[in-house]
C-alpha cells in the first residue's frame, strides 16, 4: 500500500506555524517532509525548532524527512544566495555544509531519520565532482553519528538516475547511508519516470511526486502534465517500493484547493497501485 506525505514545499513561502499544521492535518496528511530553508523552516533557532516539533507531535504528523537547504534564505529567485556542494571555492562548499550541519542539528527533534541533498547537475567539470563528493563524505558522516542517512536529489539539466548512480557508487559511500531521492517531475525532463525507478530500484530512499509537461519544472499535481502514473506505479509496486509518495507541490494560488487536488490524485495513484 502507498503512504501519502507532502512536502511543506508548497507553504515556502509562509513561516511554519499551528494554522500551517492545522492546515496540514484538516487536509488528512500525518506524514511530512520538512523544507529546511529559512525563514519558513529556522534552523538557526533550536527553541522555536523544539517548539514546532511538539506541535508536530500533538496533532501526530510524523516527520519523514528533511530536505537540506539549498539557498541561505527564501527570497525570489533572483535575489537567492545558492549553496553549493560542488563549488570550487571552498569557502562557498564549506558555507553549504554548515548550513546542513545546523539543520541537521534539529532532526534529532523530530525524529526524522532522511536528509534529502541536491546532487550535481551534471559530472563534467572533474573539479566540481570531486567537490561534491567531498562534501558528501563529510556529510554522510556527520550524519550516521545522529542515524541519518542521505538521499540524493536527480536535479535538472541531464542528472539521470543513471548519473547519480554512478556518482554515489564509490567505496567512499556506504551504500546503507547515502542512496537516492529521485524526483519524478525532474526525471520526467531529463529522462523518463519509469526508467529512471527502475534504474535505481536498489538504493531508491524516497520519492518526490509532480508533474509537468516535459520541459518547465512546474511541480504541478499528477494528471495535469505528461508523467504516466500508471505505469509509474506499476513499477513502484514492481521494485517494492515502501517509503512515501512525497507530494513536493508549487501550487500556491489557492492551497486548499491544491490540497484537495493532491488527495484527488492520490486516490486514483492508490487504485492504480492495488490493481497493477
């Protein structure tokens, strides 16, 4: 059987409060993933963080996972300050790391055993990779002493599963610690949804669920784009299969209608599922 999440993605731009996780619960989800970007997730703020765990754990929505940030602050995109694993420069790698590190500080809070990281967005510059793996073995470490493990996100611009795969099958890389996070909206850009889950099947950690229509990365939700869920979950079944159908969503305009929208579509997915 599936198990529904959503990604608090779709409140980005919103700071995490009890009227979010009202929201949140009125909608009938009781499993999260946490978008780990400030000031809508801080971090930075051990108390305010211990608070909304307990507020998570009153209305009994369990945190899968944590999505590290990818830029120091949630502002439009072209005022964003990006962090960047595989920089060059070290002091820009280093400042990605620590912002990881502070936000895994916090997991511990609310028992959320997955860090879902951005990989490379392609393998061909030598320098940028071996950046990246450094980053990633300083990372996963940091990680196993608090039992989190690392799944590693397919980004846009031709990070098939394939190249993931073989970015993160290396002796460096415990393959119990650090696995994948394959996007289905961006492999449906760079390649193709089933594939791509049946290329990576044996280090699969977790899921993100949109859809978009082959070229913009829209995150919209399932059955609006190009992205066959049937077949999707046929080979979901297929390949086992057991972690959450992670909804990561930018349909802002009316959150409750998406919210809605989003179970429509879960229903159907859930069908899809029982009679593949």
């Amino acid at each position: 059987m599936l198990k529904k999440g959503l990604s608090t993605h779709i409140f980005v731009y919103n700071i995490l409060d009890e009227a979010i996780v009202k929201q949140i619960k009125d909608a009938g989800f009781d499993a999260i993933e946490i978008w780990g970007m400030r000031p809508h997730f801080d971090y930075k703020d051990k108390g305010w963080a211990e608070k909304f765990a307990g507020l998570l754990k009153e209305n009994s929505i369990k945190v899968v996972s944590f999505h590290a940030p990818i830029y120091e602050e949630v502002t439009p995109p072209d005022k964003r300050k990006w962090l960047s694993y595989s920089s060059k420069d070290n002091n820009i790698r280093q400042k990605a790391l620590t912002e990881t590190k502070e936000l895994v500080d916090c997991m511990g809070l609310f028992d959320a055993g997955l860090l879902v990281i951005h990989g490379l967005e392609d393998r061909k510059e030598t320098e940028t990779e071996k950046a990246f793996h450094k980053s990633l073995t300083d990372l996963s470490e940091y990680c196993k002493e608090k039992n989190i493990r690392i799944a590693v996100e397919n980004v846009l611009h031709g990070a098939t599963a394939e190249k993931i795969l073989r970015l993160i099958d290396d002796e460096r890389h415990n393959p119990d610690l650090v696995g994948i996070c394959l996007d289905l909206g961006h492999s449906n850009i760079s390649n193709n949804p089933v594939n791509d889950l049946e290329e990576c099947s044996e280090r699969l950690f977790a899921i993100h669920v949109s859809d978009n229509n082959g070229r913009e990365d829209s995150h919209s939700i399932p059955f609006t784009g190009t992205i066959d869920w049937m077949q999707v979950t046929a080979v979901l079944k297929k390949i086992g299969f057991d972690g959450y159908f992670m909804y990561e969503i930018r349909n802002r305009d009316n959150i409750n209608d998406a919210l809605n929208k989003i179970n429509e579509s879960f229903k159907r997915i859930s069908e899809g599922f029982e009679d593949a």
